[in-house]
C-alpha cells in the first residue's frame, strides 16, 4: 500500500470545513476544488464532497470514501467530472480550529456543541462589532429592563439591555451596571430614551455614569438625541439609535450613530407617527441607509430573524417576546396572558397627541382610548390618571393585567410558551439557519431543472 497523499492547504480548509459538519460558501471558495452538499434538506448534517483533485491522486484518504454519484446537488459552473470524496469522518488534526490562521476560512463560523462537534452560527457586522454570539437584542424596557433580564440574555448569546431610567438617579444606574457585572462576563447595554416631560430627567447625567462604569453600547431612542448621542461618541461608546421613519434614521446618521433600530409599526410601545411596517421599512433602510440597521418590531423566532437578514438587518431585537421569559422581572399571570394572547389584543393610544402607543388590549386601555377619541376639550389630563406609568408598573407586581396600561407588540400574537433566554435565543439561533438553508436547497442548477 502506497503512502497516503497529504491535502493541500486549500484542500485541508475544505475539509476541516467537513469535520464540522459544514457546507462551504460556494462564493468563497478558492479556486481548484469544489465542494458541494447533498440533497438533504437539513445542510448541517450533509456530508460534504470534494475532488479528489482537491488532495491528490490515490485512494481515498481514511476519512472519506470514493463515490461516483450524480444524484448530487452542485453549484452551477462546478460539476466535477471526476469522482468526488465522501468526507465523512476526517481527523479531529483538520479541524478548523487546529488549523493555522491563514488556512482558516474566513467565511466559516464555529461553535462547540455537547457533542464536542461544531455547528454553524450566524455572523453579521452586529455581532462582530459588539462582540455577541447571537444576532439578537433585547430592547430597553421600562420596568423590565433590569441587570437579571440583561445578564440573561447576555449569558445566551445575544445582548442584553439594562433601561437607564427605570433607576431615579445615575447613581442608582451605576449599582445596577455593577450587578450586572457580577452576572455575565458577557457585553451588556444600557438604554437610554429621551421623552416628553414635565420636568426631564438630566440624561446627560445618566449618560456620564454609563461612560464612567466602562458600559461600551449604549441604546438610544426618543426627541432631540443629538446631545447625548455626541457625548457618548465622544468617550467612544458604540450607539444603537431607535428610529420609526427612514427620516429620522438618516438624521441620526448624521449625529454619527453606529448601528440604527429601526422600528415597525408592529412594536410595542412609541410606534410614531407614520404607521410603516417593517416589511416596507426594512426594505427602505436597505435601499437607503448607509450604515447597518437592526430591525424591530414583530420578531420572535428563528423564522423572523431569517427573514430580517434578507432583508438587509445584521439582526433584530425583541422586547415583548423578552417580557415574557423566566427571568423577566414581571409578574407569572402577565407572563401567562401573553401566551393566551393573539395578534389582535393590541391597541393604539395617544394618537390625539401624536405620542402614539401601542398597548395590551385591557379595560383602562380601552376606557382611555373611548375618552381620547370623545373629548371635546382634547386634554390630557383628562386620560392622564388611566396611563399613569405608576400603574403600569403595578401591573408587572401585581399579576393583575386589567389593573393599568402596559405595553406589548402585536408579535404577542407569537409567542407561546415562557422559556428561559438560554432556551429562547439558541432555539432562535438554530430556528434561523435551518430557515436559511432549507431555503437556499430552493436554488437549483438549471441543468438540474
């Protein structure tokens, strides 16, 4: 028996990409050899086929066998001629992990399962630059947004946000920002949202103190952002910008924001004033924007977070489906009346004040609504005991969801069980790449047609 042929650095990448288990980019491939996934309509578990050209002449090395299949899906314009390998079990020595650097490819994304094997995950410019596993955000909640659902969160792969001003005082923010230190390793964001008010918050206050305990994202959203966004810039914060119009997203990217959230007319909470959903929305910040956008508003699953990055979103975030996990600091009933809910038990309130806000569908919310629309005077305060913030929040206590207003997206209509963020964002995770890839065994070859 002759010696068995060595492959080629090239050849070696294509099957450390094997050992894991994966499908190479066929755009990124590097000339000289092809590689191609069966039929199968779950890719992670395909074997992978490469030339033979690809490690040389001889026999199969010991972890393929040699097959002369056709009954095989290729890319176009790379059809072997030859017959191909079956890798199917290569040398832990090929993992892509134990390669060097520049036999690594760049296109291929690792993560250790149980089984010690590796499966694929999905990497956008959001998860680069904030250093998250999981292109998921949970958005910046009042009441809800404290360092036990953000640490969660973070510990799961995806970012979590703490809500600056559910604390009275920066100080109360910094103890906070610490606590959530001593609960993930992971990073973490801080939300702060500039509202209509009597007597505002000093949010440049609150700005300082995420900058002095070292918090590196920040999320913002609301009026007249421009002061506090150019502060955290210049300490070198990295800003995620709420937005519901292309208008103000563009605006935003002029105060020198990094990433943009944009907001459709499905969320939870301040909607605006333009009543866009997101599949025309996201459609129009890719068409438009120059810088990466988030979507927001209806997403819950893997299925929603596929569908945003082919849109053009590096990820999406969610707060009504966060609400409602184990360790969201609200109430087990609330939790509970979001699992009985559907899509239509939402309302909108406010509108007569261009503060629009979407709400549960309750008795105070409807109430509220009657007097809004009925008022000769057209006075707030009129409405103003009925959507006090106070009461919403006693209802996250209470358990009791008829006590005051509280807000939730119309993706309540989506959510169905009350998991812990761990169980939610991975099952997100791989939920979107099967969603991906079955799609993608969509695209045939026209010769196959």
């Amino acid at each position: 028996m002759g010696s068995q042929p060595s492959p080629s650095p090239r050849a070696a990448t294509a099957l450390a990409a094997a050992a894991e288990g994966h499908d190479l980019n066929f755009a990124g491939q590097p000339r000289g050899w092809t590689l191609a996934a069966s039929a199968s309509p779950s890719w992670s578990r395909a074997p992978v086929f490469v030339r033979r050209a690809a490690w040389g002449e001889g026999r199969p090395p010991p972890w393929g066998r040699e097959s002369t299949d056709t009954d095989l899906t290729y890319p176009r314009d790379h059809e072997p001629t030859d017959p191909v390998v079956v890798v199917t079990s290569p040398p832990s020595s090929l993992h892509r992990n134990n390669l060097p650097p520049a036999q690594r490819a760049p296109f291929l994304k690792s993560r250790s399962t149980q089984q010690d094997t590796a499966a694929m995950t999905i990497a956008t410019e959001l998860t680069r630059r904030l250093g998250i596993r999981v292109p998921v955000v949970q958005g910046g909640m009042m009441h809800v947004g404290t360092a036990d659902l953000a640490s969660a969160v973070s510990n799961a792969g995806g970012l979590g946000i703490i809500t600056a001003l559910i604390f009275p005082t920066p100080a109360a923010l910094r103890d906070e920002i610490r606590r959530c230190r001593t609960l993930t390793p992971n990073p973490f964001a801080v939300n702060i949202t500039l509202l209509p008010a009597m007597v505002p918050p000093d949010y440049g206050a609150y700005a300082q103190a995420v900058i002095d305990e070292g918090v590196r994202i920040v999320e913002t959203a609301g009026n007249s952002p421009g002061p506090v966004i150019a502060q955290l810039k210049k300490a070198g914060v990295t800003v995620l910008h709420k937005c519901t119009t292309i208008r103000h997203a563009e605006s935003a990217v002029k105060l020198g924001v990094d990433f943009l959230s944009i907001d459709g007319f499905e969320c939870a909470g301040h909607v605006g004033e333009s009543d866009i959903t997101n599949f025309i929305l996201l459609s129009r910040a890719r068409q438009q924007l120059k810088v990466p956008f988030i979507a927001s508003g209806g997403f819950a699953d893997g299925w929603g977070l596929a569908a945003a990055l082919v849109l053009g979103a590096c990820g999406i975030n969610m707060g009504t489906r966060f609400m409602c996990t184990v360790e969201a600091p609200v109430h087990q009933r609330i939790k509970e009346e979001i699992v009985k809910a559907q899509e239509t038990d939402t309302t909108l309130l406010l509108r007569r004040w261009r503060n629009t806000s979407r709400l549960y569908k309750n008795k105070v919310a409807l109430e509220a609504l009657k007097i809004e629309q009925e008022s000769t005077t057209g006075e707030f305060s009129e409405i103003a005991p009925l959507v006090s913030g106070k009461r919403g929040k006693e209802v996250f206590v209470n358990g009791d969801p008829e006590y005051g207003v509280w807000t939730t997206g119309q993706v309540i209509g989506l959510i169905h069980d009350i998991p812990t963020c761990d169980v939610l964002v991975n099952r997100i995770e791989r939920e979107a790449e099967s969603a991906i890839k079955e799609r993608l065994s969509l695209i045939k070859s026209d010769s196959k047609l």
